[in-house]
C-alpha cells in the first residue's frame, strides 16, 4: 500500500518540465542520472563529460557529498548543498522514477504521432474534397461546350435556310425583271403606251443580311435556357429537408402544424422570451444548421407582396432592430409591396426578374462561401453571394412580413423539391 502511493506520488510530481534534459533542453533521449540524482540524455552527458576536467553533474559542477551517497536520491533540482528539506525517497523507487519519466514521455509521443494522423487525415479528406470539385466542374464546363456547340450547329442551319430562300426569291424577281426588259424590247414602238411597271416590293425579296439579330437571339436564349436548367438540376441535388423552429419565432407568427409554412398573424401568442427568439423582427429560422458541404431548399412565395428568405448565421442578434446584410450576419433576398426585388448585400441591389418569382430556390456552398437564389419555375439564376466567410452554423431564414391587413397574409411555404 505504502509502495504503490509513493509511486503515485512520483508520478503526481513529474511535470513536461521534468522531462527536458537540462543540457539540449529537449525530452529525454535514453536518461541516465548521474549520483547526486540528476537526469540528463546519455548522449549529452558523456558529451559533457569528455568536455570537462571530471566528471562531474553539469547541474552542479562543485557537489558536497551527503552524508549517505547511494542511500537516497533527490527528487528535486538542487539548488542549495543542504538537502535536509528536499523529498528523497529511498534508491530503490529510482527505478519507479524513471519509469514514470519514460511512461510521460511515450504518452507525449503518442499524442504528437495522433496530431500527425489527425493532420494527414485532413489533408486527405481536402485531397479528395478538391478532386470532387474538378470533377464536377469538368462535367460543368463540358456540358456547356456540348451546348455551345448545338447551338452553334442550330444557328448556321438556320440562318442557311433562310439565306437559300433569299436567293431563291431574289431569282425569281431577276427572272421576272428580265422577261419584263426583253418584252420591252421587242415592243420599244408601244413604249409611249406601255404603262409604267408597278414598284416591286424588294423588302419582299429578302435581299438582307443572312445573319439576322433576332436569329442569333433566339439560339442564344435557348442556349441559355438550356444552361440554366442544368445549373437548377445540378444544384437540386443537395436538397435538404427543412422545418422551422418555433422556439425562434417572434410571437405574431404562426407555424403549420407540420412546420414546413409561416405567416404573419394579427394577435401576438403568450410566448416564453428565450434568448433564441426574434422580437421584434417578424422573424423564423429553420431547425437545422449547417457548417460544413452544401444544401439547397424552395420556399413558395405565391400570393405574397412582401417577404424576406436566405440564410443567417447562429450568433445574429435576435432582439431589437437589425438590418439584414452579410456585415449582420444575413444572405439574404427581399421582395417588396411594389413588386421590386432586393438583394440584401452591404448596399442593396434592385434585381431584374424575368416574371414574377412564385418559387424560389436557395442553393448554399459553406466552403466556397457562396449563397445563391434561382426562379424555380423559370430556372433563371437570380442572384449570388460570394466570397462569404462563414465562421459558424449557418441556418435557413424566413421572415413573411406584417400582413399589411391582409395584403400580404400568405404564407411562406417550404415544398418538397422536385429533383
């Protein structure tokens, strides 16, 4: 009993600075210690010893002896001759001591070589992370050659087919012109008598330049169309399935029982002031939070003059006013009552649509620091943030907006993505 708490108590003692030879001031390297009781790398002291006259402790060139050399060794640096106040276990537990500083030493080592492990697993994972991108990318990129190029082959088609039928008709009417001029000659006597030939329509010939604008706007719209439709599908893919939390709601907005449409209702509900609930912002976040790959949802706007959607980031302030931008900690995109639409970025930015938005898609990349908007039903890509810095869990955010008496009473709705 007593042997296996002196053990303990050598082992409570022994600290990373007790493992650090005196002399390289680096851990242990096969210990030795010399008499006095001192520990050094076997290396460095015979180094030390073939230096010196004699072979004394580095620590303590000029020793006194004690009265008992090998009866007892200190556990402390002496830094006075007088050991009388030192802890000095019997020699005997020397052996306990260095086993204790081995022990220490094998369990620093363990824990760098589990650092090292750690560290090559990341760059793995980064290796592998950044051959997925290529890949996709390459995909990307050879999907708009491949449309490129039938949009290429699409234009030359037509725009042969309509320069044929140009000269076509511009034949015709030479051949007509001329039959009128040989007629002509052959009765120049009746010239006087002749009436005067009707103006010929030559816009109708065509003769035009066979590259028209609206051809060449045409193939490039489908061309586009056909690109944006790709980009929804590929970004479809990440879809996630999202609920709203009622613990961060603000008390006038009600929640479907399925968690999945909000509102703004007119009578506030008794609610318990959490810190995690938005007051006064008319404001909802999703369940989930994200902080790492990508995910991708639709919110159904249908019916609604006025409504805020995008993402925010754990830590935004919940209480009081605040303006949605990425210096708040918002990504987000707004429509309001006439009928514009806002990207909320440091300076907001008015958004031409294509048609009025019914459903909008949000795709968000957390490595690439990027948050983007789409018009589902068109596939028309409505707006990005990039180069975003997202240093913590970033959620899906809602905020429908006062109901204005009704005017804007329908409700942000989360549907299941078509993918």
């Amino acid at each position: 009993g007593d042997t296996e708490l002196h053990m303990a108590t050598i082992g409570s003692m022994l600290s990373e600075q007790q493992l650090l030879c005196p002399i390289c001031l680096d851990v242990f390297n096969l210990p030795v210690s010399t008499p006095c009781g001192h520990n050094f790398c076997k290396d460095c002291l015979q180094e030390y010893w073939h230096s010196a006259e004699l072979s004394q402790c580095p620590t303590r060139p000029h020793p006194q002896l004690h009265e008992k050399l090998l009866d007892l060794f200190c556990t402390h640096m002496c830094i006075r001759s007088v050991h009388s106040a030192h802890q000095t276990p019997p020699t005997e537990d020397k052996s306990v001591w260095n086993r204790g500083i081995n022990t220490a030493a094998e369990d620093m080592i363990k824990g760098r070589l589990r650092r090292i492990g750690e560290i090559n697993q990341t760059v793995q994972l980064s290796r592998e992370n950044t051959e997925r991108e290529i890949q996709e990318g390459s995909r990307v990129f050879e999907k708009l050659l491949h449309f490129a190029q039938r949009g290429q082959a699409e234009l030359v088609e037509v725009t042969g087919a309509q320069q044929r039928l140009v000269e076509s008709r511009a034949s015709g009417l030479i051949a007509e012109l001329e039959q009128e001029i040989d007629e002509l000659k052959q009765n120049r006597d009746l010239l006087n008598d002749f009436p005067a030939p009707s103006a010929l329509p030559v816009s109708d010939a065509g003769v035009e330049s066979a590259v028209h604008v609206g051809t060449v706007r045409r193939a490039l719209r489908r061309v586009m169309k056909r690109l944006c439709k790709a980009e929804i599908q590929r970004v479809q893919q990440y879809a996630v399935d999202v609920t709203l939390d009622p613990d961060t709601a603000h008390p006038k907005l009600v929640l479907s029982e399925n968690r999945k449409q909000v509102y703004h209702g007119d009578v506030a509900v008794s609610l318990p002031d959490n810190p995690e609930r938005f007051y006064p912002g008319v404001s909802v976040l999703g369940k989930e939070g994200f902080s790492s790959g990508r995910f991708y949802y639709e919110v159904e706007v249908t019916g609604k003059t006025e409504w805020d959607i995008g993402v925010g980031l754990e830590s935004v302030n919940r209480k009081g006013g605040n303006t949605l931008n990425p210096e708040n900690g918002y990504w987000t995109l707004g429509m309001r009552r006439d009928q514009s639409c806002w990207a909320l970025s440091s300076i907001p930015l008015c958004v031409l649509l294509d048609e009025r938005l019914q459903r909008v898609g949000v795709y968000v990349d957390v490595e690439w620091g990027q948050v983007s908007f789409y018009n589902v039903f068109t596939a028309a890509h409505i707006y990005s943030f990039t180069g975003c810095l997202f240093s913590e869990r970033l959620f899906p955010y809602f905020n429908p907006r006062r109901n204005h008496s009704g005017v804007n009473s329908a409700p942000l709705i989360i549907p299941p993505v078509n993918v």
